[in-house]
C-alpha cells in the first residue's frame, strides 16, 4: 500500500470542497489535495439545472453547474491537485486518511483536513411509512438526477411527501416534463422550504400545498398505485375521519437532509446534536485540532452561496493553521441557543475576531429581532420583518465586544 504526505486535505467535490480548495491555495497554501469520490467535480449543483444560485456571490442568477463551473475554472487556473474516483475509508484523530482507488489503496498523512461531504436525503425507510413496498418511491434528489443527468422519467402521476426546497423544485420539475403532480403534503403546519419556492414551483404552477398533513400508507403490489393521506393533529397523529386516497404512480420524498458525518465520527470529532454536524469554533475548526468542518456536513444550508463563503473562510483558517498562524485561545466563549432558537452556529468563539453568527429560529415569527447578549449587556440585535425556520439569519459580532465575555445568549423576542 502506498503512503504519502500532504499539508491540506480537502474531502469532496461539492461547491464547500472546491470553495475551500480555492482559497486555501489563494492564501497561499502550497500543497492542496482535493479528494472526491465522483469522476467529476460540483458534487449536486450537477443535476440543479435550475436557475436562482449565486444571487449573493456573483450578483446574477445561475443554474447549479453554471455556478460550480465559476469555482472548478478557478480551481483549475490555480493547479489544485484532485484525486477522483477516490472513497475515503477512515479518518483518524492524528489526520490518517485511507482512500481506495481503481488504483488500490493509498495511506493519506495530512497536516490539516477540511470535511465538506455533504449531506443526503432521508429515505422512505427512515420515516417508517406504513403500507406495501412497491416501486416508483423516489427521495426528490435522486429523481432529480434521474430526469436532469441520466434522462430517465420516473412517473407520470406524482405525489409529494414534504415541502422541503428539492420537492418543490422537483413538483415543478415533473410538471414541465409532462407529470401531473397531484398535491405536495407537509406535516409540519407551515412549509419546509424557502418562500420564492412556495411561490415559483407551486403556486406559479397551481400545485397545491396541504400542511399538518402526511402520507400515512402506501398501496401497490409491483408499482406504486395510490397513497392515503390524512389530516395531523399538534402531536403529528392522523385525526380521524380526514383519511383519504389519493391514486398516483409515483411518490418523492422531500422529507429532510442529514449532513454525511460518517468519517467525523471515526475521528472523535465532537458533534452537535441540533446541526448534526460538528460543533465547531469560529474558524470552523472541530474538536481535533488540525481537522476542520464546512457546508451541509457542518449544518444544512438554504442557499449555496452561504456555503461557499463559509468554505472559503475553512480553507483559509485551515491554511493559516498550517503555518501556525491561528494563536490559540485561553478559554472559549460558549454560545446558547435560547428563546426562539433551533441552533448557533459556531457554538464556541475564541473573542479574538469578528465572526458571522448563523441560526435558525423553532417557527415561523413576524416582527421580532434577534438579540446576542452578555448576561444583560447588548452584544449584537438584528430587527427583522420575517424570521422561518427554512431561511439562515446570519448576524455579524464584532470581536471587540466579546471582552470578558465567558457565555453569549442567543434568542428571539
């Protein structure tokens, strides 16, 4: 088996990989390896042939690969090395990575890693539904690849269980490939996805949206042929009477996303049970130090652009711990989510910089802002019209206010 020793390791392909790759080698990084599993870089923005990313980052509306291609000229025109085709198998606290290639297998010493993995959709099996196991069940993303990369439909009668970003995109999808989309269900009393969605692939397409409603059984021998649905009461349980059927041949789930922490785990790396990705500092490092965590393997995000420029703040922190250049912090600052708040994101900061703070609020609210505290001292307050548990609120805290701070309270009132 062959070793080998790199400075900076970089693991996926995906736009947080290759934003990371960039300006790592930007900060002047020498040595960048980029380790992607696929035969090409741009990891899902692939098969997002919609348009709407890079609203943030370029100022113009792109579709999924024209915005990885921005990142993947970049990559090439700084020489970044990529190994593709590659899985990495194990990850070790001391940054020993073993990857397996049609090339066999290759031991990986690295002096700093960067984990952008990604994440995946949960799947029929993780949420149990009741009823036959026939075919034409599809979480959105895979269908989504299915008709956009491979060509292939995958029903002609559709039903959508979720009301996350890819199911609405994907009802509108199948709609202009000729599908009739019967109706999207979401259990939740209000959607999962972001407004501009609800609004161009639902309600542009008259699609209709039934909320604190779900699927509750599946019917069909070899094939899909209708679900029953019902009506969910506070405690997300059928109410009875309001079951009904609803004939279709095919059923997408867009019922979640789980950021791919496999590797993080075999690390030892400290993990955030409300992101489900690791619990991190404010320069994106974990736990173990040298090993750093950005894009949907860190928490979910709304919009890439957010990914790519937390991304690229990674790599960069990650090139600058390679040549000692991050002091390390007598104590940390903890930061607690509190009224009105899911999570934060960093959970800790070191006070010695400015940093963005990201959350995600339990509901949807009106007319509130978001305050960061020192016990009773104002650190940072962000008013805000609309606050949905679908869409980031990002706050930016300014290091000169974290003096003497030891917890930060994080809430929404």
């Amino acid at each position: 088996m062959k070793s080998i020793k790199r400075d900076l390791v970089i693991i996926g392909g995906g736009p947080a990989g290759l934003a990371a790759a960039v300006a790592a080698k930007e900060f002047g990084c020498p040595d960048v390896l980029l380790i992607e599993r696929d035969r090409i870089l741009g990891g899902i923005l692939n098969q997002c042939i919609h348009d709407g990313f890079g609203l943030h980052r370029f100022e113009e509306s792109l579709t999924g690969p024209e915005y990885a291609q921005r990142y993947i000229d970049e990559f090439n025109r700084l020489g970044v090395d990529a190994m593709m085709g590659t899985i990495v198998l194990s990850l070790d606290r001391e940054r020993n990575l073993l990857v397996s290639s049609r090339k066999g297998f290759t031991k990986i010493e690295a002096g700093a890693i960067v984990l952008s993995m990604g994440c995946r959709e949960r799947t029929a099996g993780a949420i149990q539904i009741p009823g036959t196991r026939p075919s034409g069940i599809y979480t959105a993303g895979a269908a989504q690849n299915f008709i956009n990369l491979q060509n292939i439909m995958v029903g002609k009668q559709v039903v959508i269980l979720g009301s996350g970003d890819i199911g609405m995109i994907m009802a509108r999808r199948m709609t202009l490939e000729g599908a009739k989309v019967e109706s999207v269900f979401e259990i939740l009393p209000y959607a999962g996805g972001l407004a501009r969605n609800i609004q161009q692939c639902l309600n542009d397409y008259d699609i209709p949206l039934h909320l604190s409603t779900s699927v509750i059984e599946l019917h069909g021998k070899s094939r899909l042929s209708g679900v029953t649905v019902a009506n969910m009461d506070e405690n997300f349980l059928p109410l009875p009477g309001s079951e009904r059927h609803i004939p279709c041949d095919t059923l997408l789930l867009s019922v979640g996303l789980i950021p791919e922490n496999e590797l993080s785990h075999r690390a030892h790396v400290t993990m955030a049970p409300a992101t489900g990705g690791a619990g991190v500092d404010d320069i994106f490092m974990t736990s173990v130090p040298g090993i750093f965590s950005c894009g949907n393997v860190l928490h979910v995000h709304d919009l890439v652009d957010h990914v790519s420029e937390e991304a690229a703040l990674a790599g960069q922190f990650a090139a600058q711990f390679l040549e000692g250049g991050i002091p390390s912090p007598d104590s940390h600052i903890n930061i607690v989510p509190k009224q009105g708040v899911r999570y934060t994101l960093p959970q800790h900061v070191s006070g010695l910089r400015d940093f963005t703070l990201s959350l995600r609020v339990t509901e949807p609210l009106k007319d509130r802002a978001v305050w960061v505290r020192d016990g009773d001292r104002k650190v940072a307050r962000k008013k805000m019209v609309r606050l949905h548990p679908a869409e980031m609120i990002r706050v930016k805290i300014k290091g000169e206010k974290l003096q003497n701070t030891r917890t930060l309270e994080v809430s929404v009132e």
